[in-house]
C-alpha cells in the first residue's frame, strides 16, 4: 500500500481547502485510477508559500542515474523513512501532502482478486502524508518533480485488505507537516500513525479498476458481492478471504 488511488478534486479546489496558491492553471481532469508514474496533484512549501503543484508518482531521488528509480519508490514507510537513504533529506527538507478522495486495495475471493474503494466516512478528502524531490535529467537537461505516499500498519478498516495504509494528516497537523523546520523525532512519531479505524470506510467496486489503462466514475461505485461457493464439507473455499498484496509497492 499505497499502489492506486483516485484525485478526483480539481487542484482550483485542492488550493482552496489547503490555502495554497495554484501557479498551473493547465486543466486537470478528475482521475479515478492514478497509478504508479502517474502525475498527482500534491500540496508543499516554497520559500515563496504553498503550493499546488503536479508531481510523478515514484520519489526519484537526486543520485538515481534515471527514472526507473522511481517505480521502486512509490510508497515510504513510516518506520524506516527517516533513516532510508532514499528518503531521509525529502523527510527532513521536503515534505508533501497528496490529496486523494480514496485509494484501492484487493483482497483474495477464492481465485479472483476483488477490488476495494478504501474513502474517508464522512466524505470529506484525505491528506496523505507524503515526500517529494527534484531529479535532473542528465540526457536532456530537465527537472522532473517527484513524489511518494509514506505509509504505515493498517488500521482495522483497512487491515482485512492489506497490513498497510496511508499515513492520513489531521487538519490540525497541515502546517506542521509542511513546515521543513518541524522534524523532531517526537513530531514525527506522533504524526505517522495509522488514522482511526472509524475515520475510514470501505466497499466492492469493479474488476474493471484491476487494469491501469481504465478510467472513469464507474470505477469508484459500488458492487455486489458474489457470494463464494461453499464445499460440500461446510469448510470455507481454499484462498477465501485471505488479504492480497498491491501490485506496487508497500
């Protein structure tokens, strides 16, 4: 976890609840299935204020050779960020919050893999805790902007799913996070926890959202279990429920 999500707000809206200034005015249409090196809308501090800004998903940091580094580090855990070489200055100089409406995680239905909507219950968007960095491009010159999810042990929502999750901003935290000089040890042991388990709920949604390369509103509804077919034994199917790994990352 996290490995897909939805950013269905419009960054306009996403300046608005973070009190950030939108310098990109280039459209963004709703995404219902972000994916790994996908650009997400994320929130951060310059010297100049905060910020609304597009970034690719997968922290590629400024040592890598190139961008394949990214698609490793799509997640950070919160146990080992702070001393990861990969992670440890974005922890310290260059903190995120990545906006999201959901995220998605499967779970093992005898052979099939069934995909959740994980959202806040209230309806309200999340604030993940997230890490940013700048890579340039040695072939052609360029700087490309980007970011990771840091994630932490599942709350009980998400634990029957996946054994990790999001670490999930309290407002009252925003400016802490986004603030560089905040980095005691203690802030960051008090804010990467897991979220309450009532702060979150979770239903089916299509098979459909299993392939990156579909889109769309149908993804996030929701769907009606099949019930699995029980043996003849009454002992419950081999493999049902068993919780699955993401495709990318923790």
């Amino acid at each position: 976890m996290c490995g897909r999500m939805t950013q269905q707000i419009p960054p306009s809206e996403v300046a608005r609840i973070f009190d950030a200034e939108l310098r990109d005015d280039e459209p963004v249409l709703p995404r219902f299935n972000c994916a790994p090196t996908d650009p997400l809308t994320v929130v951060l501090e310059r010297e100049d204020g905060r910020v609304v800004e597009r970034h690719r998903w997968g922290l590629i940091p400024p040592w890598a050779v190139d961008t394949s580094a990214g698609g490793r580090m799509i997640n950070a855990r919160a146990e080992t960020v702070a001393t990861s070489p990969a992670f440890r200055v974005a922890l310290r100089r260059r903190r995120c919050i990545v906006p999201a409406d959901g995220f998605y995680e499967w779970e093992r239905r005898g052979r099939a893999r069934q995909p959740w909507f994980i959202h806040r219950a209230d309806g309200q968007p999340m604030a993940m805790a997230g890490i940013w960095s700048l890579w340039r491009d040695p072939a052609v010159g360029l700087w490309i902007s980007s970011c990771a999810v840091i994630t932490t042990a599942a709350n009980a929502t998400v634990a029957p799913l996946h054994d990790r999750m999001p670490v999930l901003l309290p407002a009252d935290a925003w400016d802490a996070w986004l603030d560089p000089s905040e980095s005691s040890a203690d802030f960051l042991r008090e804010i990467l926890v897991p979220a309450e388990a009532s702060l979150l709920a979770r239903y089916p949604v299509s098979n459909r959202v299993n392939s990156v390369r579909n889109e769309g509103p149908d993804l996030v509804e929701p769907v009606e279990l099949v019930p699995l077919p029980v043996p003849a034994s009454g002992a419950p199917p081999a493999g049902a429920p068993l919780a699955q790994p993401t495709l990318f990352g923790d």
